[in-house]
C-alpha cells in the first residue's frame, strides 16, 4: 500500500506502526540516498575539439559520454 509522504509523516509522528511502509529488504545508506534523489544537473557547452576528446576518453574507457565526463571532474577534483 502507497500513501503520501505526509500521510507518513503523520504516522510517524503520532506514533503509529508504519513497518508496512518500509521497504526493509533492501536498505540504502545515505550516500546512496543522495546520490539517487539529489544528483545537481550541470549543463556545459563545449567546443567541438573538445568533446571529440571526451568521446575518444570514453571508447577508451568503455563508458558513456556523461559518465566519461564524471570520471574526468572527479579524477581533476581528487574525489577519487
């Protein structure tokens, strides 16, 4: 059963059993709960020297355009 979020939220806050409301077979942690619903979109342009770079980094990388990019920004940015 669905209910809305508000609807959760006063259950909660009156104390009411709201286990049917959990999903508890497949816990997330936090980090992937920001990853999942609080990504920040980023729009950039490019010249065309420039992506054709990123294209050839991702055949190289096995990887998607947006992904190369992601991993190029961490890597510059030493996130990882």
């Amino acid at each position: 059963m669905k209910i809305t979020a508000q609807e959760f939220d006063e259950k909660f806050d009156n104390y009411e059993n709201i286990d049917e409301f959990i999903d508890y077979k497949n816990p997330m942690n936090l980090n992937e709960f920001k990853n999942k619903y609080f990504n920040d979109k980023l729009e950039l342009t490019l010249t065309q020297t420039i992506k054709n770079k990123i294209l050839e980094k991702s055949k190289q990388l096995g990887l998607n355009f947006e992904n190369t990019i992601k991993v190029l920004l961490a890597r510059e940015l030493q996130v990882i």
